[in-house]
C-alpha cells in the first residue's frame, strides 16, 4: 500500500497525515501490534477521542486484526472511546485528596459547571475524569486539567483556575 492510499473502512477515513504518522511508528516495531497504542495515540491527537471505524483502519493499516486493536484501545483508560471535551479535569480521588476535600471539589464541579465524573459539559469545554492518584499527596486536594497539574487546589479559587481554559 502506497503512502498516498487512503485507508477507509466503513466510511471511516484515516487522514493522510495520521497514516503518514502511523507508518513512522510501526517502523519502529519489529511486531506491528506494538504499534497500536502509538496509532491509537495518534488518532486522539488528531481527532480528539478514536472512533469506532478508527480501530478496523488501525488494524487494516498494520496488517492485524481489528479484534487486537480494540483490546489496547479498551485496556488503557487514556484512549478515548467518545468524544471528550477540549479540555480534560481529571480530579484525584485517593485516600489523601478524599480527606483534603476531594468531595467538596466534586459537589462545587457539578453545582456550577453541571459536571460529574465522566461527564462532558455542555459547551464541550471540558470533560471530568476520576483518577486513582496523581502523586501529588503532598499537596492534596489535586487536579489536573490538561497536563498540568495543581495541588492545594480551593473550592474558592477552582473557577478561576478554570477561567484560563477556554
């Protein structure tokens, strides 16, 4: 298959660039299954979250079967399987951030911005994840928005700090 080949299955089309990335990738493999993840990692980048028909294009792509694609895309929890907004909340939820506030942060989260934990706002903003730690126990409460963190966050100074993501 020539570089300039679409891959397109059941009206899904990877990008001409996704594929130019996912080719790069898999010369990196001796086993093309290793590339999944990378290929998996380069259609959220483009797109935002992997869509159903991505899998089957995926695996077409690196000559495996559809069924293996999906079962990366399924183990790992950073592999979007719905659209996700345009930024990512993802509050801790371990035992530290509990008791350093973690509910209030939640309760002020759903109050003001209608977002519980795997929910995406409504202007598609943002999108709220739990996760088990970030590692940051020091300085709990913790959240991450992107991939930035902060610790000591205050249930007074959350609408700011979102303010700086639009």
């Amino acid at each position: 298959m020539s570089q300039t080949d679409l891959i397109q299955t059941d009206r899904f089309v990877l990008s001409a660039a996704e594929q130019a990335a996912i080719e790069h990738e898999r010369e990196h493999y001796e086993d093309p299954r290793a590339a999944s993840i990378e290929a998996l990692k380069i259609v959220q980048q483009q797109r935002g979250w992997v869509p159903d028909g991505a899998i089957a294009a995926i695996g077409e792509l690196l000559g495996i079967p559809a069924s293996d694609v999906e079962g990366v895309a399924t183990f790992y929890s950073q592999i979007f399987r719905q659209p996700v907004g345009r930024h990512l909340i993802r509050v801790c939820d371990s035992m530290t951030c509990y008791v350093a506030g973690h509910e209030a942060l939640l309760a002020h989260l759903a109050r003001r911005h209608g977002l519980t934990p795997g929910q995406t706002s409504g202007d598609g903003r943002f999108t709220l994840l739990p996760v088990c730690c970030l590692g940051n126990c020091d300085k709990a409460p913790a959240l991450m928005i992107d991939e930035q963190t902060f610790g000591e966050v205050a249930v007074e100074h959350l609408d700011a700090l979102l303010e700086a993501f639009e």
